[in-house]
C-alpha cells in the first residue's frame, strides 16, 4: 500500500464519522429531531472515538509502510535505521518485547520516529506542530472511553482552557458539539478534525 492510500483511507474514514454526527442531528420535515437526544450524544461520542482509532491506524500504516521502503507521495525516501521485510516484521518490530504499541501515545510516537528515522522524517516536524492538540485528543479520548473523577477533572480543564470560562460538569458530547472560540462558524470537533487531516497531509506528502 503506497503512503498515497493510507493518507485516502484516513481521510475517508475521518469523513465517515463526520457524516455520522451529522445524520444524527437531522431533522424531520416538520423540524423535530430523527433521533433522541441520547441517541445523538452517543452516535456523536462513538463517532469521535473512531476518528481518534482512524488517526491511530494512520500513524502506524504510514510507520509500517516508511519502514519497508516506501516513498512518501512527494517521491523521497526516508533515510531509516531499519530494514524490517516486511509489513508483519515492521509492526512487529515497533511492538518488540511489548503487547502492543500505543500509536495514539504521541510522546511515544515522537520517540519512536526519532529512532527509525533520521530527524523524524517525514513525521517531524509535524507531529510536534500539534502536540498540544494530540494532548487535548488523548484528554477527549480517554473520557470518550471511560467516565472517572480523573478524566473528568481532565476534561473541565481542557474545557477551562479552550473557552476562558469554567465548565462544570461538561460532557464530551457539550464539548464536541460547541461552537470553537478560535474559529467562527466551528464545533471543536471539525477543529481538531482538521488539524489531523492537515498534518496526516503533510506527513504523506514529505
């Protein structure tokens, strides 16, 4: 698979969750919603989580294809301190003696791409471009998997942050759904949806 199809199939499947969200705020002819508002507060949920898990695959195809060789669309070769055979033998490579590689972990991504690549190419400088996004997405992440007082806690004060005002209480679906301070016309969700989309662009491109 060329770095080219990995970068189509993130990009479709980002797309799928944003229509997702938006066939569940639809509204009959008359204006009354198709679904429950629980409903739309789940479908909108799940629909995130699978962005996030999109983006996860993203990053260790794109790894997975560099390390045997592959050129980024632009036409470069990265230069790697690597040479698995394979696709299997690459994946394997990245999980070593562990279960299983985190690839939603930017620090350990981070840390991983230094390694097997000379300067991080062509993941850096990019993944560092939007780090403190990528903290923000694990925050959102973690209380799309899991309600506790610590993701919570997280969750008021990425909250805090993005509106200037605190937010007691805010669910992940408030805050997927709210219009972003930062960029008018906005959720915070197609936000940091774009942000993943440009930065998967340009790691593809090289």
């Amino acid at each position: 698979m060329s770095l080219a199809q990995v970068l189509a199939n993130f990009n479709g499947s980002v797309a799928q969750c944003e229509s997702l969200i938006a066939n569940a705020h639809k509204s009959d002819p008359a204006g009354a919603p198709l679904f429950p508002a629980i409903d739309q507060q789940q479908i909108t949920v799940a629909a995130f989580l699978n962005m996030f898990i999109a983006w996860e695959t993203f990053i260790e195809s794109s790894i997975a294809e560099l390390m045997v060789g592959s050129a980024t669309r632009g036409g470069t070769v990265p230069v790697k301190y690597v040479a698995p055979l394979d696709l299997a033998s690459a994946r394997q490579l990245v999980i070593g003696m562990m279960k299983y590689f985190d690839y939603g972990n930017h620090v350990n991504v981070r840390k991983l791409v230094g390694m097997y690549f000379r300067d991080g190419y062509p993941f850096e400088p990019h993944i560092s471009a939007i780090y403190s996004d990528l903290d923000d997405l694990r925050t959102m992440r973690n209380a799309s998997a899991h309600i506790s007082s610590t993701t919570q806690t997280a969750m008021e004060a990425l909250a805090l942050r993005l509106f200037s005002a605190p937010k007691p209480g805010i669910s992940l679906y408030q805050l997927l759904t709210a219009g972003d301070p930062k960029s008018p016309g906005r959720t915070i969700f197609v936000s940091y949806k774009a942000k993943l989309l440009a930065t998967a662009e340009l790691i593809t491109q090289g």
